[in-house]
C-alpha cells in the first residue's frame, strides 16, 4: 500500500511538471528571423558588436530569454581557424589516404590534426572523432564559404568558451540575459541529408528529460529525452542555408531551462553508441 502510495505521489507530480511544462512552451508561438547585414568575419572581429549592430540596423532589440544561434563559420573566422593548405606538410599517413580517396593530402593532414580517432574511411568518406568528442566527416573541416582558394576552417578550439564570450560580450554591451547556440553541419547516421546541429552553448540546457512524466493517455514516459538545442540549431538552418549570407538567426519565444551545461552532453557515450 505505501509503495503505491509514493508510486501514485511520484505519477502526479510527474504530470503536473509535465503540464506546466506544456504551458510554458505552447502559450506563445515561437518566432525565427534571421540577422542580415552581417560583414565578411576576419580574425579578431567582436562578433557580439558586429551581430547587435546588424540586429539594431533591422529594428531588432534582443531581451532577455532571447536565443541567438550563430553559424560556426563566422566564430572561426573571428577566431583565426582558418588553414591556408600551401602551409600544409602532409605526412605518409595523410598521403595514402588522399591517394585513396583521391583527395588533396594537405586537406586530409589537416583533418588528421584536428581528430582525436578515425572512425572510418573508404574510397568516399572520412569520418573522425574531434578532439571536442564529436563524430562527423573531415573533423569538421570545410572549404565552403572561406576566402581563399587553398584555406579551409576549422571548427572553434572550444566552442561552449566561444558561446560564453559571446553571451557575456552581448550582456556587457546591452544588459540582456540571453543565451547562444553555435551551429554545425552534420550527416545523420540514419537519414540522408545534412541538419544544422549544436556544437557549442551558452545559457541553455541542451536536452529536456520528460522521463518519469506523463504522456496525454496517462502512460508514463521512459525513454524521451528531447534534444532542443540541436532542434532549435536545425530550425534555423531553414534560414541560414549556404548561399544565403545569414549567419544568425534570432529565436524569441521558446521557453526554455537556463544553464550551463556544454554541447557534450549531447554526445552519446562510445559505450553506448551502436556505430563505434
């Protein structure tokens, strides 16, 4: 009897934080808009002055409780991670598999230098363990949207710190609480095509856990655990696409848990990840 007791105690106030929950997220629609006028990004450039002064040039005032999400291109750039490859010494290693996939070996050094592990590689694709922890192709390296014939960027040495420095940049120079998602191109194990996910975060807990709480029948939930910050990052990617010269997007109206957790959490652990 007092074990169902605490049973039933536990399901209500699983379905009360799970109804207040709701409320918080349905009462106001959520609105994306991107920020245009944003200048070509070179090192040293303070992203927190150069994104508020294309916000305020649109009519745009941040708040509190605002998200930005910001393109990891342009904190790279800001952050001087770009590699001029005619500066690049490839090494045995990097030769053989550019000869294998018939790509450049400079380009495949500089991947090599920026992954903790090599996951897979064949005649097609080179997937690799960042030193961050994250599993994508080429450890995120990339030419598109580089100025240069031959220089490619990396991914920030530490996106959470750029994500913080940015957020705290922004609550010095307009005294708003808000917080920052850094965005990156991803495949999907299981589905075709590329989805904007998070890689750095500041503000925000990247995952809502409704485990323990009930679903509108009643049943109670053991398995859903949402991952909003890489959910808010794909949204945005309707707005940034390649071509489209928006490397933030502004996010007002999504309720979301304040704090401080990084983006690895979103990393499912090698010991449980089905493809390692």
């Amino acid at each position: 009897m007092v074990h169902s007791k605490l049973k039933d105690a536990r399901l209500v106030k699983a379905c009360e934080q799970g109804l207040a929950y709701r409320r918080m997220s349905i009462d106001a629609d959520i609105e994306l808009r991107a920020i245009r006028g944003i200048p070509e990004i070179i090192e040293g450039d303070d992203l927190a002055v150069e994104v508020s002064t294309a916000a305020a040039k649109t009519g745009l005032a941040l708040r509190d409780r605002d998200i930005l999400i910001v393109a990891q291109k342009i904190v790279s750039k800001a952050e001087g991670r770009i590699v001029d490859l005619t500066s690049v010494i490839p090494s045995q290693e990097a030769i053989a598999l550019g000869e294998k996939q018939n790509r450049d070996p400079r380009l495949i050094e500089v991947i090599l230098g920026e992954s903790a592990s090599l996951v897979r590689d064949d005649a097609h694709v080179l997937i690799t363990e960042t030193k961050h922890g994250f599993v994508c192709a080429n450890a995120g390296v990339d030419r598109s949207n580089v100025d240069g014939e031959n220089c490619v960027a990396l991914l920030p040495v530490d996106p959470d710190a750029s994500a913080q420095r940015i957020r705290a940049r922004l609550k010095e120079l307009l005294k708003v609480d808000i917080a920052i998602i850094i965005t990156d191109t991803f495949g999907r194990a299981w589905r075709e095509g590329l989805a904007n996910a998070a890689i750095g975060i500041a503000g925000i807990n990247p995952l809502v856990d409704f485990r323990g709480q009930l679903d509108d029948h009643g049943q109670e939930l053991s398995a859903t655990v949402l991952a909003i910050a890489d959910e808010l990052a794909a949204a945005s990617g309707l707005l940034m696409r390649k071509t489209a010269r928006v490397p933030v997007v502004h996010v007002r109206g999504y309720a979301f848990e304040h704090g401080e957790q990084r983006a690895s959490v979103l990393v499912r652990p090698k010991s449980r990840d089905l493809f390692r």
